[in-house]
C-alpha cells in the first residue's frame, strides 16, 4: 500500500498490522519524517519518501503552522497560506520536492500495482490522483471535508470531480463513511457530504467489487448496530424514547414492516423492480443476516484454534521440563542443522578460505573461447585490487577483462594502472549508476562468454576454465552459474550457499542465483537486449536473468564453487535492502501478471529450501574428509608510486572522461 500525506504513519502502520507486506509512506513534513524513518528501522517493510505529492515534479513551498509557544498545531502541511489569526496560526514556509505518482512508479520507486493508495493531504488529494499515471491499485482511500483546518477556508475539489476522475480508471463504485462525533454512516455511489462534516471515499475497482462488497455490507451492518445501541444507551440515560430522526437514521437497513410477503413464491425478490429499495432493503438484510452467521461460525472456530495452541504450549513446556537437559541441546542443534543457509550472509565464526586442491588444476578446452569478464567499480580501492588478481591469476589465455570505474576519489586510480598489461582496458567517468557502467564496458568487449565481477567479490580458482570446459561440453546451455563462498573484510571464509538444481518456478519467485558466479553466452545477451536494464538498483541481475529466460535461454548449475561474496558494512546488498523489496515486487508482478503475497513466495519455496538443506547437510560432511585442499591467502599487493594526481593522469589513452565524485550507490 502507498500511504500518501503519512504524517505518522498511523493508517500505513495500521496497514502493516493487519497484514500488508509493503508499505510506502510520503510525508513533506520534516517533524514527521525522522519519527517515520525510526519506524522503517524497525521495520523493513516499511519505506518513507520525504516528498510532497502533486501532478507533476518540481519544488513547491508549504506552509506549517504554530501556536504562540512555536510548538507544531496539528494539521498538515497545506500550499495554501494560513492567515494569522492571533496567536492560533503562526506559520512557517518549508521548501519540499514535489513529484507524481507516475513519476514514482516510472522510477521503480514504488510498484507499478499496489492494493491500496491512502491519500490525505490538506487540499491537494484530487492533484494527486490526477497524476496517477500508471499507478494500477485496486482500492483508493481519499480522506474529504468540505471544509478545511485551521481557517484555510473551503476545499478546493469537490467530491463529484474526483469521482468524474476515477470512473473512466474503472472505480465504477465507492463508499462514502461520513463521521460525527461517535457516531458513522455509510453512503454507496452517494459523494455528498453534510456541512461541517468530514469524510473518506473509499473507491473500488470494478475487478474486485464483487469480493469487497460483503466486507462493505457488513462494516454497514456494524455501523447500524453501534449507531442503535449507543442510541438506545442515550435515551436509558435520558429517561426518554429516543426522537423519530434517531430512530429512522438506526433503522437504515432495517426491511419496511408493511412489507411481509405471504407466500413462498412473494419471499423471492425475482420479477420485481430492482430499483425498488424494499427489495434492495431485503437483500441488504439477508446479506447481514448471514455474515452475522459467518462472524459467529468464525468466533467458534477461533476460539477452537485458541485452545488447541494453548494445549499444544502448555505440552511443549510440559515435555520440555521432563526432557534432560542434554537431548534439549542435541534438539535444538539439530534444528540449527536444518535451517537454511540460502539469504544468510554469515554461517560461521572467520576461519580460512580454503578450496580443494583440484581446484588449482583445472584447465581450458583448446580453442578456449574468449571470456569478457567486466568488474564495474566505484569507491572500492581497498577491495579491488584483491579482485583483479583473482582474475588474473587464473591464467586463463582468452581473457577479456575491463574495468569501469565511476569517477572513485580514493586508490582505485592509483591500482588501476599497475594492471594495464594485463587488462584489455580500464576507464573511470562519470555515470548514472552501476548498470550504465556495465553496459559501458560490454560495449568495448566482444568475448564469446560474458560475465560481471563486483569490484569487492572473488572469482575462485580454476573458474573460468571449468566454464569455458562446460559451456564447450554443452552447446545446448546458454547461462551457468555456482556455489557461492562468504568471505568477510580480510577474506576470510564466513559462510557459503550450496544451491539445488536449476528451477524455472524459484526463478519467478525469488533470485538465488549467486550474481560472482553468473556466466552466459553473447548470443543469448544479444537476443535479450544487449544491455543490463538502468532503472534497477538492486535486483538488475535478476531482471537480466528473467529476460534471458524470455529469450528462450536453457540455465543450469553447475555443482562447484565459483565465487567469494565479500560481506563488509557498504556493500550495496545492505545499503539498498529496502529499494530491493520494491524492484522484486516489481519483477515478480512483471513475471507473473498478478501481486504476489510474501506468504504465497514462502509456501512455494519449502521444497527448494529442503533440497538445499540436504545439499548443504552433504556439503559439510565432504569438508570434514581428509581431502586435499589448498588455503587461499590474500596476495602480496604491487607496490606502486604515486607519481601524478588522478586529474592529470586524464590524458592516459587507457582513460575516459572526467574522474569526479558523483552522487551515487556507495557499493557495487
């Protein structure tokens, strides 16, 4: 859901509660947005943009109001200005980046479908849903008075133009929820709110009114049955009966009493008028009576369910007192035995990196067939030198590497020259982001075989051998990837993922596919697209593997160690873990045509994550075998000399463009 004009987050959060697996909370107000960021701390489904929300981009002034102390009055930021008022309205002018929805979804920033979109601004509701663009959602909430807070006076919009705006999007019906004092009604398809009055539109999708509506039907059933009792509690009190307006406004619902159909055949609402609001009365009254049913079948069993978990704790904690002490710790180690490692970063305390000695003995087929190995770099001088020499020192003879560095002020530029006799090139310029620095430097390449290295990652010995011997055994395969190791900051060993075989349906859903080790063909890069997708961040290995898969592309794992994964604090996996659960969103919704549900990606992937199990429990006994293996030490770095700054080295013929800083991802 998009919550739009959050404040503090209390419908978004109330969202997440219920059950909502994203949220997106927009707020312009600088108090608010600190307490909302604290929030999505805590919890990561939750992702706050500080914007304000209007038909198109650009910057705006809002206007805050204070009280004589300066303490914030509560209401929201408004572009109209608030006159003062003695000392009730001192305002304060703020400056916020504007932007549309459709702007939002066009960037990847939110999802292009989405179940609800919340909107309460002050005034400005009916310009955001005109910049709705692409935004699909099935239901949208529009908070409305006629008049606004703190004399700014009448509203703007009207609730008829927002209706005329959302009808031809397919919100064919909507529910009007009308609140004064304790008391709520509910209108259908009726946009008219009494004066003084405050209200929430509550729009529905042609494509989901008929699941909605007996939710609508019995919130109203509800609100008629609060609205008679605390009626009936204000005329006990009284003394009295209650007046004829309170009466007839409980009794909405109720079927007209002179109307009692005498015969089995009259008690069918067939043939008659459906516009006659008796007939319209009895099947709203049928309908309530049954989801009282419903609620009352559904307490039972809630209550059954309550009892038989109670049962269960109390036999557990039962069992647990009898059970010694001992067989409670071989339990729970065998539990940790069982639990899957596939997302985990670190398994284990650092200990050496150590790789079978077989490992150092594979060699290439002959011809062997060129490998354009491209390592997009930004900021990673510490790291990257450490990462050109486990390409280079495989040794492979058709090595194609390049490097594309994003304009790094620290030792990059300084490294990058000590490799040129063995790179096919390296260049360091401004760009957008890392995708654009790939397709950069594929464009000076033209191997056979294609893969990326990330400037803090591995690659293993013997890796691009044992590749290029597989792809050449198997004409028909056009993408190979591996096992991944863990390795932190000193390159030691932390952990590692030991994946199954290949699934097309695991691939739609989630993407475990370790990107170090990611090797494919350029014929299956060129038939989709030729270039890594710009508009992802975070999941653009993944976009480019669903689009070889469109391209009719065959992908297989290999059972063998490829890569290291370096975990430090930077890397982008951590920074942009919250830009990544959109852009999955996203792909999962383009690969499937509908949103999924966490709950469904987790149901579906029990099968896989004990394949994996069993692969990684078989994986641990081979490592405690007495087999050959060889620990891979950090190699001594070349010594180097700064002879000139990064500015003047600018006219090397192995560089391009300017060398500033850029704003950009910390981690690639």
């Amino acid at each position: 859901m998009v919550d739009v004009g959050a404040q503090r987050g209390r419908f978004a959060l109330a969202m997440l509660g219920a059950g909502a697996e994203l949220a997106h909370a927009i707020e312009p107000d600088p108090r608010n947005l600190e307490w909302l960021r604290k929030q999505s701390c805590s919890d990561r489904r939750l992702t706050v943009h500080g914007l304000a929300m209007s038909t198109q981009d650009g910057d705006i002034e809002l206007h805050l109001s204070r009280d004589a102390q300066g303490l914030p009055i509560s209401v929201r930021p408004a572009l109209q200005d608030r006159p003062r008022d003695g000392d009730k309205a001192r305002r304060l002018t703020v400056r916020s980046q504007t932007r549309s929805l459709a702007s939002l979804v066009a960037t990847g920033e939110i999802p292009a479908h989405i179940g609800i979109l919340h909107v309460d601004t002050e005034s400005d509701d009916l310009a955001v849903i005109a910049g709705i663009g692409e935004l699909d959602c099935d239901v949208i909430v529009v908070r409305h008075g006629p008049r606004l807070p703190a004399k700014l006076g009448s509203s703007p919009w009207a609730t008829k133009r927002l209706v005329a705006a959302l009808s031809p999007r397919g919100f064919g019906h909507f529910a009007l929820f009308i609140h004064w004092d304790e008391f709520s009604a509910l209108q259908w398809d009726e946009s008219t709110i009494p004066a003084g009055r405050a209200g929430s539109l509550v729009f529905l999708h042609n494509r989901v009114v008929t699941d909605l509506l007996p939710y609508v039907l019995e919130t109203s059933s509800s609100l008629g049955r609060t609205a008679a009792g605390l009626a009936e509690r204000r005329s006990n009190d009284a003394g009295a009966e209650p007046d004829f307006e309170t009466t007839e406004a409980t009794r909405r619902f109720e079927l007209d009493e002179a109307w009692q159909p005498t015969k089995e055949s009259d008690r069918s609402t067939a043939g008659r008028d459906p516009g006659d609001p008796r007939v319209v009365f009895g099947l709203l009254r049928e309908q309530t009576n049954q989801l009282d049913a419903l609620a009352a079948e559904l307490a039972e069993v809630r209550l059954l369910l309550i009892e038989q978990h109670v049962w269960r704790l109390r036999h557990r904690r039962r069992v647990a007192r009898l059970m010694p002490r001992r067989l409670r710790e071989v339990l729970g180690r065998i539990r940790g035995l069982t639990k899957p490692r596939i997302g985990g970063l670190r398994h284990h305390v650092p200990r050496p990196l150590r790789v079978p000695s077989s490992y150092m003995r594979t060699e290439p087929p002959w011809p062997a067939p060129t490998i354009a190995v491209v390592v997009p770099s930004f900021q990673h001088g510490r790291f990257i030198e450490r990462t050109l020499q486990s390409v280079i020192d495989q040794g492979y003879p058709a090595l194609e590497c390049v490097v594309q560095d994003g304009g790094s002020t620290d030792e990059t530029l300084a490294i990058l020259p000590l490799y040129e006799n063995e790179l096919a090139g390296w260049a360091s310029a401004r760009d957008s982001g890392q995708a654009e620095a790939i397709n950069r430097a594929f464009a000076r390449t033209s191997g056979e075989l294609m893969a990326w290295l990330n400037s803090d990652d591995l690659l293993l010995p013997g890796s691009l051998a044992y590749v290029a011997c597989y792809f050449a055994a198997h004409p028909d395969v056009d993408v190979v990837y591996g096992n991944r190791l863990m390795i932190d900051e000193n390159d030691d060993q932390i952990g590692a993922w030991i994946l199954p075989k290949h699934d097309d349906l695991i691939l739609t859903l989630a993407d475990y596919v370790p990107q170090e080790t990611l090797f494919w063909r350029r014929s299956i890069w060129e038939a989709s697209g030729g270039h890594v997708d710009p508009s992802f961040n975070y999941a653009l290995d993944w976009d480019l593997l669903l689009r070889f898969r469109s391209a009719g592309a065959t992908m297989v794992r290999v059972p063998r160690f490829l890569g290291a994964f370096r975990v430090h604090d930077e890397q982008k996996t951590s920074v942009l873990f919250e830009d990544g659960i959109a852009e999955m969103a996203r792909l999962r919704y383009r690969a499937t045509g509908r949103h999924i549900s966490v709950a469904e990606v987790n149901t579906q992937l029990r099968r896989y994550f004990r394949r994996h199990v069993l692969l990684h429990t078989r994986q641990r006994l081979i490592d405690r075998l007495p087999l050959s293996r060889v620990t891979l030490g950090a190699p001594v770095p070349r010594t180097f000399q700064r002879t000139a700054e990064p500015a003047d080295r600018s006219t090397s013929p192995t560089t391009e463009g300017a060398r500033a800083s850029i704003g950009r991802q910390p981690s690639r």
